[in-house]
C-alpha cells in the first residue's frame, strides 16, 4: 500500500497493523447491519481509521517513481475489482469500484496529482474547498471512485507535506494526552450519532449531501458542509492523536511484520468475508438474529481470521510473486 522513500519505521509498520484489523472488522460489521448499535461502532472506527490511512499513504508517498503508478495502484484494482464485480456484482462495470476497491484507484490518482502538481503547499486549503464543495455534485460518486478520491484528498496531501521532524515532534506529546483527546473524540462521535446529527454513511465521504442528508436525516445540503468540516476536524484530530501514541523504531516485531502485509490483507479480505458470508447464508446460519452482543464478538472472531488467512507470510509471498511475475513481464514486453 505505501511506498517507504526513508529507513522503514516499525512503530508504523504496527500502525498500519493497528488500522487494517479495524478495516476488516468494519466491514465485517457492515454485513451484520449499520444501524443502531452496529452504526454507532461503524461510526468510531470511519471517523479515524480511513483518514490515518490516507495520511501515511501520502507521508510515503513523497518519492513514489511514476512507472511504478501502474504496478501498484491500477494493476491490483483492475484485477481484483473486476473479479469482485463478475462473481459478486454480476456486472460488467468495472469502472465503478465495489467494496473496499475504490482505496487503490483512489490511490493512483493521489499519487499522480502529487508528482504532477510541484507547488504542494498550495494544493492543501483547496483540496479542503474543493472536498468541501464536492458533497454538492451528485455527478461525483462512485464512478471511478471520484467522490472518495476528491474528499478523502486533504489527508493525502497533509501526510505528503508532512515531515519527519513532524512526525518526531508529534511523538513528543503525553500519552495521557493523546489517549484522553481520543477518548474525547470517540465521544464526540458516539454524542453526534446519538442525537442524530451526523449520518453514519457521510463518514465514507461517498455521497452528495443530498443523498445522505435529505433522504435519511431531512436536513439542508448546506447543513452537509459544516458537517464534512466536523469529520475533517475530527479525522485530523484522531490520527494526529493516534500517530502521538508511536514510538520509533519499538520493539514491536511480531505487528510490524504483519503491518508490512496490509496490502495483501486489504485486496484478499473482501473476497474472504464476502465468501463466508456467503457460506452462513446457504446453510441457514441467521446470523442476523443474534443478540448485539453476540454479533460483536462473531465479528471479532471472523475479522482476526480473515487476517490470519489473508495476511499469513505464505499468501503474502504468493501475492508477491505474482505481481512481479506480471511486472516481469510487462518489462519483458516493453523491452
């Protein structure tokens, strides 16, 4: 998922760990429902698992070659979207992401954006404005993953401005700070979905206000923009918070090494969850009918086994050696 441009940080390697696992454990709460209970833990986890991971993407994404666009963004999603959309969408549109492959299409174009435009600084308040005004177009939705691209933008440009003395200086702050600003956070999310103030879905920045707001929550597009400003505040707040808790460079070898695999994880664990699923549906398991209480820990139970399998060193080295079979090849050909 991330290209490393310095010497690789294993407290971040742990990071990326420390996000995937809430990654696969909020999609597999997704098929259990997103109301409620269920909505209201979907909503702790979107309002800072996706903005972190946007923002180290970017943080590595500083000196990423323009040949290497292809191999590692476009490549992986057109594979693995298209097959996802034949034996589970049952379509033939294979431009418009499905599931969780919109990240490495959305991923591409950051990235050419990035080496393309050479005055960064600039590039950070309008992605803010044009995020902002984004959630107006129904036009920019999930085709080409146009929407999530455009809003989810200022993190990726703010982990690419960010630096290492930054990132060392953020690390200088308390724990007991940073855990008490995130158990403020998680808070303030927990009040805002409580009293039906912020919709779950907008988290995902994929739909227009209008959809979002007026379908489900009868309230005013312009309502929408001060809201996607609240999910700014609060994406940046929680991963500045959560980056604060690393240490460089800890000993911390046993998620670090599986934090190195999130890509791996990431591209096998839709099908994975998907597939199970699946399997419940056809030998009659009603696991919609179990108590919260029982459904969170199925959920939990599911999503370390969906990372054991996808994330085990064995399917991580076989991805690999395909991918560079293919870009082998692809050499071969241009040559």
């Amino acid at each position: 998922m991330m290209s490393y441009s310095q010497k690789r940080d294993s407290s971040l390697d742990s990071l990326k760990f420390f996000l995937i696992v809430f990654v696969v454990f909020g999609h597999v709460l997704e098929e259990f429902g997103v109301n409620n209970t269920l909505g209201c833990m979907r909503a702790m986890i979107y309002c800072f698992h996706m903005p972190t991971f946007v923002f180290l993407s970017g943080y590595f994404s500083k000196n990423v070659k323009p040949e290497k666009l292809f191999s590692s963004c476009l490549l992986p999603y057109f594979i693995f979207n298209t097959v996802y959309v034949f034996v589970f969408a049952k379509s033939f549109n294979i431009l418009t992401p499905k599931y969780l492959y919109w990240y490495p299409l959305s991923l591409f174009f950051w990235r050419l954006l990035i080496i393309t435009v050479k005055n960064k600084k600039r590039l950070l308040p309008i992605s803010f404005v044009i995020g902002l005004y984004a959630g107006y177009l129904p036009e920019a939705d999930r085709f080409l993953s146009i929407s999530r691209t455009i809003a989810f933008f200022p993190f990726f440009v703010a982990g690419c401005m960010f630096t290492e003395q930054e990132m060392n200086k953020l690390r200088e702050i308390p724990k007991w700070i940073s855990l008490s600003g995130i158990i403020i956070g998680e808070l303030i999310v927990i009040g805002l979905d409580h009293y039906k103030i912020m919709p779950v879905k907008m988290y995902e920045l994929i739909e227009c206000y209008k959809k979002t707001l007026g379908q489900r929550f009868d309230l005013h597009e312009e309502q929408g923009v001060l809201l996607r400003l609240c999910i700014y505040f609060i994406g940046f707040a929680m991963l500045f918070l959560i980056i604060s808790l690393t240490r460089r460079n800890t000993r911390l070898s046993l998620t670090a090494a599986w934090g190195k695999r999130t890509l791996t994880i990431l591209m096998l664990s839709g099908f994975f969850v998907k597939i199970l699923f699946f399997v419940f549906v056809k030998t009659g398991f009603d696991y919609k009918s179990l108590s919260i209480k029982y459904q969170v820990l199925l959920t939990i139970v599911i999503s370390f086994f969906t990372l054991y399998i996808c994330g085990n060193k064995w399917i991580y080295d076989l991805y690999n050696k395909i991918f560079n079979y293919i870009n082998y090849a692809k050499r071969n050909d241009a040559a």
